[in-house]
C-alpha cells in the first residue's frame, strides 16, 4: 500500500464532482474505501477472505 498523498486540485467551490470521483479513486487505490463508505465487513474467519479479495479490488479500481 503506498503512503501518496493525492496529486489532484483540492476540494474548492467548483470542483465538487470532480474532487469526489478523484477521492474515491485514492480511497481504492489506497485500500481504504470500504473503510471511508462504511461497507467494510466486521472481521471474522470468513470476512477475512472476502476483505482480503476487496482490497485487492479496490486497488484495481483505483
């Protein structure tokens, strides 16, 4: 997992939309969406699994 800080335009009065789809994709690439959305499953035997599948995913799409 790499320590970037992002290299997009900061949030300002225009860019919402922009600077929230560039967000997510850093979240993702980060590994740590599912943390930010509130969707990262509790973890357990199974859960372990299936969190380490999405961490993988969530770098893909980012």
């Amino acid at each position: 997992m790499s320590s970037s800080l992002p290299s997009f335009p900061k949030l300002g009065h225009t860019n919402y939309n922009s600077w929230a789809g560039d967000m997510e994709a850093w979240f993702r690439s980060q590994g740590l969406w599912r943390l930010v959305s509130g969707s990262s499953p509790r973890p357990g035997e199974y859960e372990a699994a299936l969190d380490s599948w999405e961490t993988k995913a969530d770098r893909a799409a980012g």
